[in-house]
C-alpha cells in the first residue's frame, strides 16, 4: 500500500529494547483496536514478525560464512545472491502482506511492513 485513503487514522507498536538493540517490537494490544481485530490473532501477528526478525539476525556458522565469503569475493557475490537476512526480512514482508490480505484488510485494517519505518515501528492504519 502506497498511499493511505484520507481520513485514516495510525497506531503505532514501538520497538522494544528491554533486551537489547534486537529488532523486537512490544506486542501490547493498542485499546484502538479493540473490538476491531481478536487481541490472541494480533498477538500471534506480532508474535511471528518479531520471531522472523530474531532469525533474520540470529549469528550462526552460515551467516558467518557468508560474511567471509562476501569479503573474500570483494562483496562482488552479494550482487548474485541475497544473503540470510534479505531473504528472513523478505520471509517477514510475505508474512505481512498474507496477514493484511488474510486477516486485517477485511476488517478495515492495513499493517505496514517495518522496514519502510526503518525498523523503528510497526504502524497500523484503521
């Protein structure tokens, strides 16, 4: 979604750093909603998205290796593949995008990806 119908009115999840700088958003139900969407799908939602995220920067022996072999390659292979995190941020973008579609659309909902936000808020329109 582009551009938002005038008269829509946002709620915003801000990013939780209670444990960390790890790209976790605070699954409080905003009272805005309520009677809108159930309070266990919404968090459910938030739920997945923040797991998506933990994967996505989750520190294992194939990231590390992909970081490796980016600089021995003088970045070059990056250009021929996406690397672990592109394709968990992009796993989380289609996770979105099925919710809206599956779920919030039909309730006048729109939930917009977080990375258009620079990782800083999960904006919600209704």
């Amino acid at each position: 979604m582009d551009e938002v119908p005038a008269g829509c009115l946002k709620v915003f999840l801000q990013r939780d750093y209670s444990e960390g700088m790890a790209v976790k958003f605070e699954r409080g139900f905003p009272r805005e909603l309520e009677g809108r969407i159930l309070r266990e799908q919404f968090e459910q939602t938030i739920d997945h998205i923040n797991s998506l995220y933990r994967q996505a920067e989750d520190l294992t022996c194939a990231s590390c290796c992909e970081g490796c072999f980016a600089c021995l390659t003088s970045y070059i292979f990056l250009c021929c593949m996406k690397t672990h995190y592109e394709k968990k941020t992009k796993e989380a973008r289609d996770y979105i995008d099925e919710q809206n579609d599956t779920i919030y659309r039909p309730k006048n909902l729109y939930i917009v990806d977080p990375m258009l936000r620079g990782l800083r808020v999960i904006e919600l329109y209704y």
